[in-house]
C-alpha cells in the first residue's frame, strides 16, 4: 500500500496486490504499473493495473489506461485512450 501526497517524477512499479492511492495535492509524472490505483491529484503518463483505477472527481489523468475495471466520477478529467486485456474478460 502506497499513499502518495507530493510530486512523483519517474515511473512506479508495483508488486502483485499493490495498491496506490494519490492524494489530491499529488502529482506523478510518469508511468504506473500496480494492481489498484485511486486518483484524487494528478497524473501525467499511462497507467496499467491488473485490477482497477478509480479517478475521483477532484482527479486529472492526462494519458492512457490498460485495465479491466475503470471508475470515473463525475467532475473529473480523462484525457487519453481507455482499453480492457482480452484475457481478463474471458470467463476463468
């Protein structure tokens, strides 16, 4: 579990079963690869998670998103292109 307050430049990698929250004065700059991630601030790069991103109405992501589960609030802003892995939608 990662919480994020500040400014981020670089790319964050997570583990299997991680999860990033950023805060809505945080700002990442760069790309995201975790498991779960809520955005209140700001981030600038792609993002990929294995199982949702939840960008709250206070949040920006200004890039591309790769998962299975994405949440939009109403008021926030997505500037980029959304797309689901096949595999994820295939029954197990």
């Amino acid at each position: 579990y990662c919480r994020i307050h500040g400014r981020l430049v670089g790319d964050l990698v997570g583990a299997p079963g991680s999860r990033v929250v950023l805060g809505e004065a945080g700002l990442i700059e760069g790309k995201l690869e975790v498991d779960t991630v809520w955005i209140d601030g700001c981030v600038r790069g792609d993002i990929r998670a294995t199982t949702r991103v939840s960008i709250s109405s206070s949040g920006r992501v200004l890039g591309n998103i790769q998962t299975p589960s994405l949440v939009i609030e109403h008021g926030a802003h997505f500037e980029g292109a959304n797309s689901s892995p096949v595999a994820s939608l295939l029954p197990t």
